[in-house]
C-alpha cells in the first residue's frame, strides 16, 4: 500500500505506539512498586490514570515525530553519518502530491503545509463556532449542555489560535526566503521538524475534547483548570508542544532574515512583510516560553500536587508553615505575558501583507517606509510591557494599573502611523480592485473596528464595565479578522498564482469578499451591541429579559454567511483553479524579487544569485529597478531586471 | 514518599534509559541505513592517533587558553565564596552584582559570545 | 536534487547566531521560573535542617555549595575539551568530556538525593521526605526550578556522551568541530543558569523553618 | 500630467475629502451616541458612562477620518477603463508622518491622564459607607451584612444613596468568579487566596442582577443573584424580617429559592427527569437509596443534611463524587433547613 508510506500515516501509528508505550510504562512502574493502577478510585475511566495519560500524551508526541521521520537526520548525526541534503521528492517513485504527506526540507511545501493545515484548523474551529452559535441565536435554548458548550468554546478558542499561528508560520516560511532572495531557510530540517510537530499538537488539542474536554476557555485559568476534567492536560500538552514549533520556526526566521538575503539589500531595502515576519518572530521567540511554562506549572500542580496556584493554607506572609501560599494571579501574570504579544503577532504579519500588496495595486511606493517597518517593531517592542491589562478585575494591585493603561494606550500610535501611512500610499494611484486588493483594503476596513473599540477598554474605568463581555469577544474578532483571516485570505489570492501557476476564478473571488465583509461588520458590530447590554462573555444562554435576541440572530446568520464564503473560496481555490487559466510570471507586475522567476517556481528558486540594486516599491519611477540577476549566471527570463512604471 | 522515589529517581532514569534504547533501535531499523553504518564502522576500525597532524604547531594556544581558563575558574569560584559568604547581609542588590559579573564572565570567556558577531573564523 | 551547498564555516556561522537565540528563548523560561520564585517566595525561602552523620556535623547549606562547585568545575573541564580538540589534542579532549560528564553526574545526584530525597533519621541517611513537591509554593517552586535545570543537565550529558563518542571516531578536526562547540557552549548555558538559580534558591532571603519538622 | 496640475487637483481633492470627513464625524458620533444605552443604576455608571461617550466621540471621528479618506480615495484615483501606468511617484513625507505620530500621541496621553482621573473617582472611598461582604463559591452568591447582622443572604438588598464597600472573596478550594451588576457598570473578579474590594453607591431603585462574569464551569450560565435597590425603610424592614423566626411554610418557599439562586438545579432537578448530574429532587424524601459503597438507606432529614453538607460520605450509586464539598460554609443552618424543608413538599 502506498498510503501507509506516507509520512503522516507513518507518524500516526509511530504516536499511538509511542502513546500505548508511554501509559504502559507509568502504569507498569507503579504495578511493579506494588501501587494500584488507579490514582484515584473515586473516578472512572482515563480520568483515575491521569499522570499516565499525560506521559503517555508526550509520548505520543515523541512516537509521532520518529514515526514521520523528522529527526531521522539527527538521529544519523548522533552516530557519526552524515546525511545529504535533499531537495525535492524523497522517496522516488512517488508524486509531487506526496511531498506535502512526508518530511520535505523545501521551504515552499513547508510554508504550504503550515498554511493547508492552519486553514484545516480554522476550519474545526469556525465548524464549532457555527454549532454554538446556534444555540446562542434565540434566549434561553438549551440543546448543546453546558459543559459540552464550555468545552466548545475553550476549543474554538484555542484551535483557532492554532490555526492562526500555522497560518503566520506559513506566510513567514513561505514568503521570507522567497522576498530576500534566499533558497531556503537557515535550517531546513529544524524548518520541517517545527513544522510537524504542530501536527500531533493539534491532534492532542482535538482529542482533548473527546477524553472529558474541558471547561476553563482558552485561558485556562487555575484553580478552575486545576479542577477541570482530564481533557485540559491534552489542551496543556498541545499548546506546548505548538508553541514549542513557533519558537523553533521564529529562530529559524530570526536567522534567515539575519544572515541569507541577497547582496544589496541592506535591512532597509528588505519587502516589508519581512520586517513584520522579523518583528513576529522576536515576539514568538522569547515570550511563548512563558505560556508554556505557565501551562506546564498547572500541568504538574494536577499530577504532582505542586501547589503553584493553590491558595489553599496559609498566605506567605505567614510563613511558619511549609503548606500552601499559591497565588492564581501569578499565572495570569504568566499567560497574559505571552498571550498579549501574542495578539500583535498574530496581526503583525497580517499588516505586513497589507503594506506589501497595497503599493502593488495603488501602483505607487509604500507611504512612509521606514515608519511602518519601525511601527512594527515599536508595535512588538511596546507589547511587551501591556500584558496586565487584561487584569484590570483581576485583583491585581491597584497602583499598577495606570501604567499598565498608559502602555496599553500608547499602542495606538504606532497602529495610527500604520493607518495613515496606508491611506497616503493609495492617495494619488492608479487602484485596481482585483481580489487580493480587495481583502486588503477590506482588512483595513475590519481592523479599524478592532482597532477603535480597543482604546475603551485600555481606560481602567470603562473597562470595569467592558472586560469579559462580549464587547470583547467583538473587539477581539475585529482584530483577528482584520489583521489576520482577510489579509491571510489576501495572501492566499494574491501568491496563489505564484504557487501554482493557475489563476483563481475572478468573480467567485469577488463574490467570496462581497459576502464576507458586510456579514463580518454586522457580526462584529452586533456583537459589540449585545455585549453593551449585559451579554456575558462564554455563558450557555441568556436571558430573555436582555432583550438582545434580535442582534444575537443577525450576529449567528452573519456568521454563518462567513461560513459559507469561505466555502465559496475552498471551491475556487481547490476544485475551479485545477482548471484556470495560467497565470505567467509576473501577473500582478509586482517588483518583488519571487515575481521575476517563473510561476510555479522552480525547486531552488534562484539560481542566479538576485543583486538587489534599488527600492522595492518605486512603482511610478522611470528606469527605477529593484534587483538584477548577477551577471555569471545565465538570466532566467528576458528583462531579468524590472523596471517600474512605463 | 515511595511516589516521590518513584516520580522523581526511578520515573526518569527508566524513561531515559527506554528513549535511548528506542532511538537506538529506530536508526537500526531505519532503512538504507546498513551501508552506511558499516562505513561507520570502518572508518571508526582505522586508528585514530592521540593527536591530530597540527599538535606541535598550536600547542602555545593549547597553553594560553590553559592559563585563561584556570584564570577564569579560579575567579568563578571566588566570587561564589564571596557570594557565599555575604549572603549574610541580606542584601540582594549585591548578589545580583556578583551573579552579573559571574555570568558575564561565563559568557565571555567560556561560550565566546563575541564569536556570534565574528564573520572571519578564527581557528 | 541540488543540495543548497554552503561552506561549513557559513553554515556555523549561522548555527552559531541559531543557537544563542535559542539561549536567548531558554532565558525566557528560566526566568518565568525567577518570577515565580520571587513572586511566591518573595524575600523567604525555605531552611532545612542541619545534618548530623555520626560524629559529622554538616551545615544545610555546604551541599547545594558543593554541588555548585562541581558544576563549575565541570564547565571548566568543559573549556578544556573544547579547546583541545581546536587544537588537535584528542587525547585531551576525551579525557575531559569524560571529567565533564563525571562531575555532571555527581551534580545530578547531588540533586536528586541530597536534595530531593534525602533525610537523616538518628544519624542514618533514609531515602524519603525532606522537603515534597506538595509542601506548598516552597516544595512546588525549589522542584521546579530544580527540575527543569536538572532536565536540562540530563539532554546536556546525552550530548556530551554523543560527541565523546564521534570524537572517538576521529569526527572533529580544529577546523570543523561545530558538535563540540555546540555542546560546549550548551552545557556553559546549564551553568549559567545554575549561577542565577543558586542564589535565588538557598541564598537570597530570610530562611524560613518548615514547622513540625 | 504635470506636476503643477497634480499639487492643484490635490488641493481640490484633499479639501474636498476634508469636508465629508468634517461631516460624516458629525454624523456618526451622533449617531453613536444616539445608540440606546444600557440602563444605568449607581453613581460610578455616571462617570464610565461619560468617559465611554468621550471615547465615542473620538471613536465616531477617527472612523469618519479613515474610512471616509480611503473611500473617497478609493472613488477618486481607481484605475479607469483602458488606463495603464503606474500612479503618481513619490516616497513619503517625514513632516506628515511626525505629525500623524505626535498628535495620536497626545490624544493618547490625554486619555492616559483623563483615564487615571476616571479610575480615581470610580474606585474612591466614601463617606458612610456600608459594608457587605460577598462570597462566591460553585455556583452562587451569598451576602453578609456585618454591621446589620443579617448573615448568608442568598439575594442582595441594597438602600438606594448609601455608598456601598463590597468586600469580595471566593472560597480557598474554590474557582474564580466575577462580580458584575451590570447596571452599576464596574465588576471585580472574586479570587480565591486573595481578597478583593469594590465600590459602588446605588442611585436608581429597581430590580437587577449579579451575574457571575468569569468562566467559572457547568453553572457559570446561571451563576445568578437578584439585586434589590430599595428605599431605608424598605432596607431596614427587610433587615428585621431576616432577622425574625420563620414558619415550615416560608423556609419552603425559602429552600426553593435556595434551589435555584445556589445552583442546586444545575444538577439536582425537580421535575423527576432521570440523567442529571445528580439525583433529581422528587420523591427523594423517604425513598430507598443504594449508596456507592453498597449499602443502602433511607433518605431521612438526618441523610439530607449528610447529603448537603458532606455528600461524599454516602453517595449515591452511580452518581459521580462532583458536588462541592464545601456547603457547610456556604449555608446556614437555616437555609440547610430550608432545603430539606424543600425536598420535603416535592413528593
């Protein structure tokens, strides 16, 4: 068979192998120290063996990544072998379609294989949106259970963070190398190692919706995580093991940009988006160690007893005992740490690929450069130093909250030089709506509603009304959606011909936007109402009394015309574009180094080295040229060096 | 308190010891592999002399980095005897101060942080 | 089937700037683990007491200086076999990992028995209670920090063992030893990072007696 | 065209954008302040509900600024039919770029300051206050009045004017919860080890409720307690009542109001459905019960209050050990009376 061949196949059942070894271990050591199997015989189920169900989860993890052949290469290191560096399909015999099922070092199928799977986990995530939406429609319906419902929404969130972060994984990998002239990225099996390795976290994610889910929300705050059922140690296990992949892809992102772009492209001649990517993967690098950690310490306060957050006992201020002095604060000091940086990287990447394609279509230069390369890293930088204010409520010392405030408002002004720096780019072009442009500037549109609901709650005082209803839950998706699903959607238009060689279906993709924009205004917008009027944020149902069932209708069917635009794209981009027309190199008359190579690219994208020799986005200037292809080797196509303008 | 021998000594060595043994038998099983871990064999059947063909000719540096390296521990070990001892005073300004200077000089002399600016290799 | 072929010396370079950024990442992680402690400790920390074997009596505090000298001591003969093998001593090179890998060993035992698992009970050392992991936020923090730099010195000794093993081999050369370098510098990291737990631990702030004990 | 031409019909257009942006400002900060508001009920909603107007306002004209500007750019330089060439060249403009920079950032420090101000005034300490202290616990309220005596009280009454000191905790083993009356618009999350305070003056009589506002588990939904702002007299008749002696009938009607506000009947119902999380509630009294650990019982008054107060003594078989074992500080002797008095009526 030669499905079972395929890489995944082969991870899946080197994971469940691993998975059965790691349970059999813990409960075997335990048997043969004469202990019961069960930790505790109150519970029934996986539930009563949890330690080894976690043991064997991180087995699972270890069983996935010998079985698909990640560390093959290293592990032949360690014996002395070297191994060589392939590029291009491994195992002979089979199609280019097996690539993207097997370990492949090429920075392109890895980028696709990031990007393929976060739309494969949006998609699981937005499926369980649609089911609880539902029933959020109507007051008072009652026919998903509670902590069915919980266990929902703790997984939409997470699976759609998931989701977004293989999606920036993919825009970085695929892109990053491509616009600085580079083959490949610094480390090409570290690249495809932190690739897989979200595949059996993401599958750890979804099983733990099966093994008892859990009810804590995406956050996971203890104690309520430390009760929870045992599915919140497979949402702790596959967070880690996901952030674990950015931290590994950042560095790799990090190095890249640092020591392999083209001669002549000094940082400040580098595309845009890699100084968003770069900003990105500061932020991925230093500050996903902290949810890690902070999930790892719930991890083992559950299996060991190590009372991180455990305020039980007596305070530490009265320590003349050993027992007790948690603080659940801590560990929201620890999530919020990394998880509000998180939100800008999320969105940093997104707002790169605005500026990239903006300049392309207004065909005039990117307004004010160096402001946005330096707004991001401002962006980057000042999200460092806003993470409390997430815990205006929380109990947090009250002298603390006005710096956090003015941190957080200060935000605002490196987004503000982004706005405006847009709006001068498109003044006085020549603008063309073709799809990618539209999701662009659609993207701009949605983010400025997440970014104007933000500075509410930043103020201390309207936040005490605002923070955890579903005002946030509006401003939150704002910000996603703008600064991430439509500029991602605009990627995906705007290099689908580069990737592929086809052109997408033109109308259909305008169809795509023109159902997902206005739908996602009324959605956000009618979130944002029915949070100003007493809608709390994760709760079942409401009451009837709020009078809030009108706008939750329009924000449930507003949803799910979403749905079905997105539908509408996967049939376009999937089925109709096998059959498009073909795309030629350069249809966008792009400047950027991957247009002036044929369409698809070749496996080593450049074989002549690019010299870059001027701006990248004089568009309009006569005689201005970006890059030349160094003049030993052969030039791959006629002009090999662009010009800008007529 | 058999949990915690169980949890913290036994848990790990086992588990230690069991990857080990698992990576071991996954590069045997590993296919194609055979030829290579024969020339493998081969090359580690050649005898390899105690000393490389440039031994004489680098042995001053062999001695100066010596000399920096004793220079370096003994430093090392006076600061932890000082920090040792004047922990006494409860001051944590000066601990950290001599952790500073400890962890600068680890990372200076005996992780070459400068080599990561270095782009001509200096061996 | 082009091999993107670069030359050892870029190609360490580039190693070189990935490893430290991982240090970089790693700092992150140890120091969540500093701000747990002095979040949760803030300026106590936990004392045990002083240990009597027959006629010795040994103060609390001599073991983790101990323990911490070894690991120094390790890092230095680390220096040695990085430099020897730069400069064509194989001899001198295996000896050392050999030495580094020892005194690693001692400190993880140090660890694991002295400071986890040890008591003395009339003057015989018991295997068993001296401080646990469930002896509130001191036994969840000391395990901890302790436990994951214990981890990090165990992947450390696999290291070293594996490039002892290719150095063996005859696999490094003063010219390309990029394994060694990296392990080096790896195992001066775990170092490192003992340099700042050290004091945080069993230094800094008012030592606290566990009652009843 | 020329250079000349464009920095003309540049000016034409910019004071033309500038002028629908002046009016589309006007347009939908009014607009936005013409969305019905939430009804307010405490003299801190006054103060966030200004402040949210002023943000409103800044809200309304800085959407006005960017969508009007790039619409109307949109309009005015889209690619016509048949044209081809590149727009018009030119780099950025450091002068525009320095303002756009430093005026966010006044407004924004403006803000930072005005926000300190706000937070002052909502959180400050009154004179007279009234102290209550509140409790949460998996998954209700309860309400102690310690300088009126009034203890446990499942629903919350406040006299309308007197500013109030709520002291909030959450019980050690328990989760965190969130205090929030929407009305009063401020809310502070109750967490466990570590005790939290609000204030809040009522000012408008009516009925609202306090609604747990963190994801606390299964009864997080209906995590539910009536709020009362009354008049003194109303208040202080409503003190004397609590305090008084209470007849089978009321402690009844008390236990089933118990049910609902402390969260009994996200588990237990009383409707005789079979599959809740607990046992349901009819017929209970008097009946036979198989307990976990194979013996058997019948349900007396003694077993009810053993069941409340420590249900994992006998549980019942086939039941899962998940109530809160904390009951016994939760409720008072009274309201365990109350309950079982309940249980009772529900043949």
């Amino acid at each position: 068979m030669r499905v079972l061949k395929l890489g995944l196949v082969q991870g899946v059942f080197g994971g469940i192998l691993g998975w059965l070894f790691g349970f059999a271990l813990v409960i075997g050591s335990r048997l043969l120290l004469g202990l019961p199997a069960q930790w505790n015989p109150n519970l029934t189920g996986l539930a009563a063996y949890e330690p080894a169900v976690v043991v064997a989860g991180i087995f699972f993890v270890v069983g996935f990544m010998i079985g698909v052949g990640a560390v093959s290469d290293w592990l032949k290191w360690a014996r002395g072998i070297d191994t060589p560096f392939n590029h291009g399909a491994r195992i002979p015999g089979t199609s280019e379609l097996a690539r993207y099922f097997n370990v492949d070092y090429s920075h392109k199928v890895i980028g696709i294989q990031y990007a393929i799977t976060g739309v494969l986990l949006l998609g699981v995530g937005g499926t369980l949106a649609m089911i609880f939406r539902l029933q959020l429609a109507q007051p008072e319906l009652n026919f998903v259970p509670p902590d069915v419902f919980n266990t929902m929404i703790s997984a939409h969130g997470m699976i759609m963070i998931g989701g977004i972060l293989l999606g920036v994984g993919g825009m970085s990998n695929y892109l990053v190398p491509l616009m600085i002239g580079a083959n490949d990225m610094a480390f090409p099996r570290l690249n495809a190692f932190a690739y897989w390795i979200n595949v059996p976290g993401a599958l750890l994610l979804c099983v733990a919706m099966v093994i008892g889910g859990w009810n804590t929300g995406w956050t996971g705050y203890p104690p309520l995580s430390a009760q929870a059922p045992l599915g919140v140690q497979y949402f702790f296990l596959g967070v880690f093991f996901i952030g674990l992949s950015s931290i590994l892809g950042s560095l790799n992102i990090i190095v890249t940009t640092m020591t392999m772009r083209s001669p002549g492209m000094s940082l400040f001649r580098m595309p845009v988006f890699v100084w968003s990517a770069f900003a990105t993967a500061i932020i991925q690098l230093t500050a996903t160690q902290f949810i890690g950690l902070s999930f790892l310490m719930v991890l083992v306060q559950r299996i060991l007893g190590m009372g991180f957050f455990d305020p039980g006992g007596p305070v530490w201020s009265e320590v003349d005992k050993w027992a007790g002095g948690g603080n659940p604060i801590l560990f929201q000091h620890m999530f919020w740490f990394y998880s509000h940086p998180a939100v800008y990287l999320f969105v940093l990447p997104g707002l790169g690929i605005i500026s990239e394609l903006l300049p392309v279509f207004a065909r005039k230069p990117l307004f004010g450069y160096k402001w946005i390369a330096m707004s991001s890293m401002a962006i980057a930088l000042v999200g460092f130093l806003v993470w409390a204010h997430h815990m205006f409520v929380s109990g947090m010392s009250n002298y603390l909250r006005v710096p956090f405030m003015m941190s957080t408002l200060l935000v605002a002004v490196p987004t503000g030089v982004k706005f405006f720096s847009w709006l001068g780019t498109l003044w006085g072009g020549r603008i063309e709506f073709k799809t990618p442009m539209l999701f662009a500037l659609g993207a701009i549109s949605v983010f400025l509603i997440g970014g104007l609901t933000g500075p509410p709650l930043g103020t201390v005082a309207t936040d005490l009304n605002l923070t955890d209803t579903y005002y946030v839950v509006g401003h939150f998706h704002a910000t996603m959606f703008g600064g991430f699903i439509f500029p991602f959607l605009a990627a995906l238009y705007y290099w689908f011909p580069k990737a592929t060689g086809r052109m997408y279906n033109e109308r259909l993709g305008q169809l795509h936007f023109w159902l997902m924009t206005p739908a996602f205004w009324v959605m956000s917008l009618g979130q944002i109402f029915v949070g100003m009027h007493g809608m709390r944020r994760r709760i079942a149902t409401y009451e009837v009394g709020l009078d809030i069932g009108t706008a939750q209708m329009m924000v449930t069917i507003a949803g799910f015309v979403i749905f079905i635009s997105v539908l509408i794209m996967m049939f376009n981009l999937f089925v109709l574009a096998r059959r498009g027309q073909r795309a030629g190199a350069n249809p966008w008359r792009s400047r950027g180094l991957e247009w002036q190579v044929p369409s698809p690219m070749p496996e080593m994208t450049y074989p002549a080295t690019p010299v870059v020799v001027g701006e990248p986005y004089d568009y309009g200037k006569p005689g201005s040229i970006y890059v030349q292809f160094a003049p030993a080797a052969p030039a791959l196509h006629t002009g090999a060096s662009i010009t800008g303008g007529d | 308190m058999e949990h915690l021998f169980l949890v913290f000594i036994a848990l790990p060595l086992v588990v230690g010891g069991a990857v080990l043994v698992g990576a071991w038998l996954l590069t045997k099983i590993m296919p194609g592999d055979a030829a290579a871990a024969k020339a493998a064999a081969a090359a580690q059947a050649a005898a390899i002399p105690a000393h490389g063909p440039d031994y004489a000719r680098l042995t001053p540096r062999r001695k100066a980095a010596l000399r920096t390296g004793i220079v370096v521990l003994l430093g090392l070990a006076l600061l932890t005897i000082v920090e040792f001892f004047l922990a006494a005073l409860g001051s944590t300004a000066l601990m950290f101060v001599i952790i500073i200077l400890k962890a600068a000089l680890i990372m200076y002399f005996f992780m070459h942080i400068a080599a990561v600016w270095r782009t001509e290799e200096a061996h | 089937m082009t091999a993107v072929a670069e030359s050892y010396q870029v190609q360490t370079r580039r190693n070189r700037m990935g490893f430290w950024l991982f240090f970089l990442s790693e700092s992150f992680l140890f120091g969540g683990l500093l701000v747990a402690r002095y979040y949760l400790w803030g300026n106590t920390r936990p004392s045990m007491e002083d240990t009597v074997i027959g006629p010795l009596h040994i103060s609390y505090q001599v073991i983790p200086l101990m323990i911490t000298a070894v690991l120094l001591l390790s890092s230095f003969f680390m220096n040695r076999a990085e430099v020897a093998i730069a400069n064509d001593d194989r001899k001198t090179f295996s000896r050392s990992i050999l030495l580094t890998v020892l005194m690693g060993l001692i400190f993880l035992l140090g660890v694991l028995i002295f400071e986890w698992g040890w008591k003395t009970v009339d003057g015989q050392i018991v295997l068993g209670r001296h401080i646990s992991p469930t002896d509130g936020v001191f036994g969840a923090v000391l395990y901890g920090m302790t436990g994951m730099h214990a981890l990090h010195v165990v992947s450390g000794l696999v290291l070293l063992m594996l490039v002892w093993n290719l150095g063996r081999k005859g696999h490094f050369s003063p010219e390309k030893h990029w394994g060694v370098e990296a392990t080096a510098i790896y195992w001066h990291y775990v170092d490192l990072v003992w340099v700042f737990f050290y004091p945080a631990i069993y230094l800094i702030g008012v030592g606290v007696h566990a009652a009843g004990h | 065209m020329d250079q000349g031409t464009h920095r003309r019909s540049y000016r034409r257009h910019f004071i033309i954008v500038s002028i629908l942006v002046a009016i589309v400002a006007v347009i939908s900060i009014v607009g936005l302040w013409a969305v019905p508001e939430f009804p307010s009920a405490s003299t801190q909603a006054i103060t966030v509900n200004w402040l949210f107007d002023l943000h409103l306002a800044v809200i309304g004209f800085l959407f006005a600024l960017v969508m009007v500007f790039m619409l109307y750019i949109l309009f005015v330089f889209r690619r016509r039919a048949g044209e081809e060439g590149d727009g018009d060249h030119f780099e950025g403009n450091t002068k525009l770029e320095i303002i756009w920079t430093v005026i966010p950032l006044i407004v924004v420090l403006s803000f930072g300051v005005i926000g300190a101000v706000t937070l002052r005034d909502v959180t400050a300490a009154q004179e007279n206050e009234m102290t209550v202290n509140v409790t949460a616990f998996s998954f209700g309220w309860q309400f102690d009045y310690p300088e009126q005596g009034v203890e446990k009280a499942t629903t919350l009454k406040l006299p309308v004017g007197r500013p109030v000191h709520f002291k909030l905790k959450s019980l050690d083993q328990d989760v965190i919860h969130s205090f929030y009356v929407a009305e009063f618009r401020v809310k502070q999350d109750l967490v466990p080890g570590v005790p939290t305070e609000l204030r809040v003056t009522p000012n408008v009589e009516g009925a609202y409720r306090v609604r747990c506002n963190e994801l606390c588990g299964t009864g997080h939904t209906n995590m539910l307690a009536d709020v009362t702002v009354v008049s003194q007299a109303d208040f202080d008749a409503w003190v004397a009542e609590q305090k008084a002696a209470v007849s089978p009938e009321r402690l009844a009607a008390m236990g089933q109001e118990l049910h609902a506000s402390q969260g009994c009947i996200a588990c237990h119902n009383v409707t005789g459905e079979p599959g809740g999380v607990g046992p349901t509630w009819k017929g209970l009294y008097g009946s036979e019960r198989q307990f976990a650990d194979g013996t058997s019982g019948v349900a007396d008054e003694e077993y009810l209050r053993t069941s409340i107060l420590a249900s994992q003594e006998r549980l019942v078989a086939g039941y899962a050990a998940v109530m809160p074992q904390n009951y016994a500080d939760v409720l008072s002797d009274q309201q365990v009376a109350a309950l079982i008095e309940y249980i009772k009526t529900l043949k």
